[in-house]
C-alpha cells in the first residue's frame, strides 16, 4: 500500500513539474495561484443538497418500514420458537423453523437490496451535484486567475489558509444558479 502511494505522489509530483515548470525558484512559486473548495460542506449547505437529502430520505421511508416489519416479525417468530420449543410437536416446531429461516432470508435480500439501491441513487444524485459544483469552480478559478483549486476533502489537502477558500462564494453562486 505504501508503495503505491509513494509511486502515486511521484507520478503526481512528475506531472506538477511538467505542467509547471520550474516551480522552485520562488519567482514562480510566486505566481502560482492557488485555492481551495471544499465540496463536502458545499454539499452540506447548498439547498438543492438539502432538498436532495430529503427527496432520497422519503424514497426510501417505505423501504426503511418494511425492513423494520420484517425485523418484528422475526422477533415474534424468534420468541415463538423459544417458549414453542418444548410443548410444540416435532412436525409444527421444525415448520416454525422453515418459516423463520425464510423470513431471515427475505429480510436479509430486502435489507441487501435497499441499501445497494440507496447507494447507488445517492451516489447519482451527488454526482450530479457535484458537476454543477465543479462548473462553478472553473468559472471562479477563471475570473479570479487561480492556476489550481484543491479540493479539500479528497486532495489531500492538509492545510490551506481560508483567504484560498472559494467555497463560500462556490455555495453563494451555486444557489444562486440552481434554485432547485
């Protein structure tokens, strides 16, 4: 893991030093621009993120109800089988048995599903989001004569002073543009 991540930074570190040459002397370290965004709490606070947020939550309540169904029927069967155990004939226990294993089997498939879906259809929605947001911080970075915008929550980045942040305008111009 280690290794890829060495060979990871030097093949990132190569293609900085292509793209912009002679980045050392501090000259052009000088007139390197760069910012910062920060797409989580853009996310967080844009309102089409929260109108997201609450589209997917009501999708999947019916889902989330009959999961929870599903778990107090188990419950019930679960006790049944308990207290059922020593006075129920061997035939009736061993059907119990089956219909347990069944709903077990159903609430685990219905449980699998639900959730594969949820991820799949918020990953959708975020991704769109998320263009729209990186749309948005090209035209700043263009208007504002940055070389480079990191984002903050995947780029690694460790520190950056808030003067770089662009997120608030990117959240101001990003309601602005998608009222949803």
């Amino acid at each position: 893991m280690r290794m890829l991540r060495a060979a990871a930074a030097a093949a990132v570190l190569a293609a900085t030093s292509a793209a912009v040459p002679a980045l050392a002397p501090a000259a052009h370290a000088a007139e390197l621009k760069v910012a910062t965004a920060d797409f989580q709490r853009a996310l967080e606070e844009i309102n089409e993120g929260e109108q997201a947020r609450t589209r997917l939550e009501g999708m999947f309540a019916e889902k989330q109800k009959a999961i929870q169904n599903m778990e107090k029927q188990l419950g019930a069967l679960q006790k049944e089988l308990q207290t059922g155990a020593a006075i129920l004939s061997p035939d009736a226990l061993q059907a119990k048995q089956q219909q347990y294993q069944a709903l077990a089997a159903q609430y685990q498939q219905t449980y699998m599903t639900s959730e594969q879906e949820m991820q799949g259809t918020y990953a959708q929605v975020m991704e769109a989001l998320i263009k729209k947001m990186r749309t948005i911080c090209e035209e700043i970075a263009l208007e504002r004569g940055y070389d480079l915008v990191l984002e903050k929550g995947e780029g690694g980045v460790i520190f950056s002073s808030n003067t770089l942040d662009i997120t608030p305008e990117l959240i101001k111009r990003y309601n602005a543009r998608h009222s949803g």
